[in-house]
C-alpha cells in the first residue's frame, strides 16, 4: 500500500521514522523546481490597533488591488461558511444555539435563516431575545457570504465566486466552479477549506488567509496539527500568501 501526503499527520510520522512500520519516501523539491511561495503573517490586533477595523489588513487590500490592475487572480481562504457565526443577546448574554446540537447556530444571509452546521437544523432569524425579550440581539463573526459582501463593498469592479458547501450543491457544481474561476478569468475565489484540495492555478499569485489563527480554537486536540496542514496546503496554490 502506499500513502501520499503534503502534510502527513504525525501519527503516520511516527509510524515511519519512530517505529520503522512504514518506509518514508520524501519529495525534497517541488515539481518543476518551482519556488515556495513567499508568506506573510500580518497582525490584526496590530491593524485595529492603527484604526484598520477592516477584515482585510491593509498589505493584503494593497495586493489585491494590484492584483486585479494586473489582471492576476486571487483566492481568499476563510474557514467558516455562512454570514455571521454567531447570535447573541447584548442585554442578557443568551447566545442562539441548535435545540438538537447546542452549538452557535450561523446566520445565512442569501436565505435570510439560522442553521446549525452539524445536524442542519433551520429557524428563521431571531430579533427579539428568547430569554429577556430586549431587541439587542446583534450578530458577529465573519463567514464566507459576509466576506463577499465586504469584497463587493472595498472592490465593485472586481468579479468574484464563492466556493463553500452552500454553493456546491450538485454533483458537478465544485469542478464547475474551479473551471469557470480558471477559464473565465474570474478575479477572486472566495471559499472554505474546499478551496484548498490540490488545483493548481497558473494565474492565482495570491492567496489571503483570513483569520489564519481562528482555528487552533476549534474543539479538537489536532487543532494546531490541522491548522498546520491546511496553512501549508493553501499555501502551495500560489507563488504568494498573505494574511
Ligand atoms: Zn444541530
Ligand atoms: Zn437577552
């Protein structure tokens, strides 16, 4: 049997050079000798702290906006689908939660609905709070649909898609959505970590990760392994990444 891996997990690692089960092969170049993209960590905390309240740092809205000048293309990678992440009661702290699931139910605006990611449970929106009545229930967090909207806003002229498990619907719809990006010269691709699954784009020069750190804070003890295996993976789909 033979596994192939970018990013092999450390178990397997282990297997290989700890315990001698597997016999590692390893790649030590690219193919075609190409360079490794050059990367960028920005800090956010940084930008807010200099006014930027923007989900975009500002080196990254400045390479985007060359990159659209130079008719390069872009991917923009965050790791959440849906608008806002969660629902929250300003008064009360009561928190909108799926009744078979209790985890923060996400906001979709193009449907004008909650859902639960989990087991797919729908309500409609909540403005009013269940559990004080008061109307300062307020949504937060980003997720790909408000990001869009954000790119919309900062670059009118620029033409996007949006590649997440609400746009990849039917059979077909995800190898439709990478050959209309690559063939129609779409400027950027706004998806989930479905963007990230080995295509390779000759004109893509920049990849932006959104909120890079987000998921070392999800409920699993690879979480920093994960976050390690999809930062490289979305890295190699260009010759350049920022934050
Ligand atoms: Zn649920
Ligand atoms: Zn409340």
């Amino acid at each position: 049997m033979f596994f192939g891996s970018a990013t092999p997990d450390i178990k397997s690692y282990y297997r290989a050079v700890e315990e001698n089960k597997i016999t590692l092969l390893e790649l030590t170049k690219r193919a075609n000798n190409a360079n490794l993209p050059k990367i960028e960590i920005i800090d956010l905390k940084q930008e807010l702290a200099n006014g930027n309240r923007s989900m975009l740092s500002n080196e990254l809205y400045k390479s985007i906006e060359e990159n659209l000048k130079e008719k390069r293309q872009t991917i923009l990678f965050l790791n959440r689908r849906g608008y806002s992440t969660f629902i929250m009661c300003r008064n009360c702290g009561y928190t909108v939660k799926c009744k078979n699931c209790n985890i923060s139910l996400t906001y979709h605006s193009y449907e004008n609905k909650l859902k639960c990611h989990y087991c797919g449970y729908e309500e409609p929106v909540v403005k009013i709070c269940p559990a004080c009545h008061s109307d300062k229930i307020r949504y937060f967090g980003t997720g790909t649909q408000k990001l869009e909207q954000e790119i919309h806003k900062q670059f009118p002229n620029a033409k996007t898609i949006r590649m997440d498990i609400d746009t990849v619907t039917k059979k077909n719809s995800h190898e439709e959505i990478l050959k209309k990006f690559r063939d129609e010269n779409i400027d950027i691709l706004i998806g989930t970590q479905m963007v990230v699954k080995g295509h390779h784009f000759p004109n893509v020069t920049l990849v932006g990760v959104i909120a890079a750190d987000s998921s070392l804070n999800i409920d699993d003890y690879r979480a920093n392994e994960r976050t390690f295996q999809i930062l490289t993976q979305v890295a190699r789909t260009s010759r350049k990444r920022k934050r």
